[in-house]
C-alpha cells in the first residue's frame, strides 16, 4: 500500500512542480509519468538510506510521510528531466 501512495503522491507532485515551473513543463502526461518514477525512485531511495518517512504501519503519520516522501520525490525528478531536456533543445 505504501508504494500505491507513493506513486500517486509522485503523480501529483509531478504536475505541481509543472505548474509551479511551467517553463520546464512536459505537458500533464509527461509530468504525471515522470512524477510516478519520481515518487517510486524517491521512496525507494530514501528506505535504503534509512530516512523512510513511512513505515509498514498503515497510520496517519506514516501515510503522510509516504505523501511526502513520492511527492517531493515526483516533483525533483520532473524538474531535473525538465531542466535536462530543456538544455537539449538548445
């Protein structure tokens, strides 16, 4: 369940970051798509460090910090590809 989360709190993180940076945009699908990556990337990276802000419980802090965790996670890794991909159409 947690993952589910993730990835959906990465969609959304993804296309908030489109908007805030609309410059580096990709477009509701592309940001959904790479925000979903983000969302798994971020929370899987962030577990193997040792700073999971979820946890196998399902309670409310720990469903929170899987928002957290895919959200920022999904709007990074759409601003890093926005940037890159905006530097190759130079």
């Amino acid at each position: 369940m947690e993952i589910i989360i993730s990835l959906i709190s990465g969609a959304l993180g993804g296309n908030v970051a489109g908007k805030l940076l609309s410059k580096y945009s990709m477009g509701t699908l592309g940001n959904s798509i790479v925000g979903i990556l983000g969302g798994g990337l971020g929370s899987y990276l962030l577990g193997m460090l040792g700073m999971d802000l979820g946890g196998a419980e399902m309670n409310v802090t720990n469903i929170l910090g899987n928002i957290a965790e895919g959200g920022v996670g999904g709007g990074a890794l759409m601003a890093i590809i926005g940037v890159i991909k905006g530097m190759m159409n130079k």
